[in-house]
C-alpha cells in the first residue's frame, strides 16, 4: 500500500485583530492561534506581533517573517506587507506543521480561523504553493510598484 500523502500546510488569510482578544483595555493572544503554534514549538509574541504591525510598519511596507520551531519541522511564514488600499489589515500566512504536531494544532487552527471576524481564506494541503514561494529566498526584495516598497524576508531564530 502506498504511503498516506500528508496534508499539514496550511494558507490562512483574515484580519490582523484576529490575532488578539480584547480584555477590558487590554489585548491578549487569541487563545487558539497560541495553542497551536505552542503545540508545533513555535515562540512567537503574539501581542507584541500585533503592535509591530499598528505601531511600526506604515502602510505601503512590512516584511515578509519566517518563525521556526525549536522542537521539529513546523514554521510559520507571515506576508506583513499592508496594501494602500486595504481597511481591514488583511495578513496572509503559512504554516508547515510538522507530523508529530498536526493533530494537535489542527483544531485549534480551523477554531481560529472559524472564530476570526474576517474569515478570507483557510487551506490545508499536502503541498502549498503559497509558503513556497514565501520562502524563496531568491525572490527578495520584492518591489512593490504601488508603494515603491523593498520587501525583504526575515528569519527569525
């Protein structure tokens, strides 16, 4: 019998305001997103992510962010580039999750992308043509004509 073919990259696009919940005047990480990058291994802030984004990258620019895990396979790759004419701070994103972690991110991925206010896209496949081309290093910088932006990638260790 030939070996299973396994789905375990993912495309997901909502809205940066996904990423947290507001408590009171302060915001948290979404719960879900937290657990599942917890279970690949993968330490990113969520929050300060989020405040990144407001804070310090204009519209017309942000990077492109790889965050790999220290446990396995799994990484996340973050398009942070905000389009001029975007209102509603869309992020696309793509994860590869290791085997060993699937089965635990994967609800908490799709209640994340179930539970977000602006659902866009969420793909599951054995091969993402998406994070393939997000991390091609040999693609950056990227020009964008509309910004005259230079998106480069960053990894993060």
């Amino acid at each position: 019998m030939p070996p299973i073919i396994c789905a375990n990259e993912f495309d997901i696009c909502v809205s940066m305001p996904d990423f947290v919940t507001w408590a009171e005047d302060e915001h948290i990480p979404n719960a879900d997103l937290a657990v599942a990058l917890k279970a690949m291994g993968i330490a990113l802030n969520i929050t300060e992510l989020y405040d990144t984004y407001f804070d310090d990258t204009p519209v017309g620019a942000g990077d492109v962010h790889i965050y790999p895990s220290a446990e396995n396979e799994s990484f996340l790759v973050m398009d942070l580039y905000r389009d001029l004419t975007d209102q509603l701070d869309i992020v696309s994103f793509s994860l590869r999750v290791d085997q060993s972690a699937l089965y635990l991110a994967l609800p908490h991925l799709r209640r994340f992308f179930d539970a977000a206010e602006c659902q866009i896209a969420f793909r599951q496949s054995s091969h993402s043509q998406q994070l393939r081309s997000l991390i091609d290093g040999g693609r950056y910088p990227v020009l964008f004509d509309e910004s005259g932006y230079l998106q480069t990638l960053i990894i993060h260790t």
